[in-house]
C-alpha cells in the first residue's frame, strides 16, 4: 500500500519488511523507517500528524516527526480480539478523523475513531475477500473497493453511497528522485481497443 503526508513524502509498505519512505525533493534512495514483518496497509490521518498502519489484528500509528526526523514511538489505536476477519489490509480516513480499514478475509470493513479508540461501526463489502478502498466521487460520498480473488472467480471492483464524506488525500509533491524510474509512456491510441 502507499500514501503521503501533507509535505509530500511517500510512505509504502512491504509486508515482508517494513515500512519504507521517500521525501520529496530529495535527491536520495528509499529509506526503511520501521523495519517490522507483518506491516499492511497504511495512511497518513488528515491533520498530517500520524502515519496509521495496520499490523494484522493492531492498528498503531506513529506521530511524524518532519523532513528528515525519525518516527514516533509506536502508538496502539485499536486491537482487534482475534483474526477472524481477516488482517487489515487496505485503509482510508473519513472527513472526520475516523480510520476506515478492510479485513481482507471476509470483506469486513471496520471503522475507528482515533481520538476514543473504539469501533464505531462495521459493514460486509458483499464479497469475500477484499482489500483496498478509497473515498471517491464529485463529493467523496463513494467508497470504491477491490474485492474478490482469481482463485475465486469473483474479482470485482464495488462502489458504495455511504452519505459519509471521505478525506480526499494529502497532494503530494511532484519533485522526486524515483520518479524517473517510474516513468511509463502509454500510447492512448492503444488503450480501449
């Protein structure tokens, strides 16, 4: 999974490794900021102030420090009572604070409240598994979620009307070393053929 802060910088995680991050503007390599197994997905929460990560059945996040700084100590969000759902897996912010999260296993979606620490609500997707969703939408009213599994036959992309306004994102920069790498050239006269 992938996000950035507010500042522009990327953090993505590997589950086999960690958290990795890349500052913009910033002539320089990924840098392994929480070097964990078992990490999933991740955001940076709308104030910009906490970087949210899903370790399996905890939810923690870790206050960013600035350009350049070292994480916060670990902070404990919520934790689940056991893995019966699914570890967490894809996550978003509401326009209030609250932390959406997918439970991949059986297409749970669980929603906390950072501020109280408690589950305020969860809701089936309609089909088993799932793992990502983002706030989408002229009014960011549309949760869009990747569901389903080839194995399954059952790969979908579903579209939800909740009438709960997501958080939109932070923009980001368009100054950075990697990007480069990144650069893929499509020819439009090709796509939708």
């Amino acid at each position: 999974d992938i996000t950035m802060d507010a500042n522009g910088t990327v953090y993505w995680s590997v589950p086999k490794k960690g958290v990795y991050r890349l500052e913009s503007g910033k002539d320089s390599n990924p840098e392994l900021i929480v070097p964990k197994r078992g990490l999933n997905g991740l955001d940076v929460d709308p104030t910009a102030e906490y970087l949210f990560i899903n370790r399996g059945k905890r939810i923690v996040r870790h206050k960013l420090m600035g350009r350049g700084m070292p994480l916060g100590e670990e902070e404990l969000i919520y934790e689940f009572a056991d893995n019966s759902l699914g570890g967490a897996d894809g996550c978003t912010f509401d326009a209030y604070g609250n932390f959406w999260l997918m439970h991949f296993r059986k297409g749970v979606i669980s929603v906390i409240n950072p501020k109280t620490k408690d589950l305020v609500g969860q809701r089936f997707c309609g089909v088993e598994p799932a793992t990502n969703m983002a706030f989408c939408g002229p009014d960011l009213k549309d949760l869009m979620i990747t569901a389903g599994a080839p194995k399954f036959k059952n790969c979908s992309i579903l579209k939800m009307n909740l009438g709960i306004q997501g958080f939109g994102g932070h923009t980001g920069s368009t100054d950075y070393s990697m990007v480069k790498w990144l650069d893929l050239k499509v020819d439009s006269a090709k796509l939708n053929k």
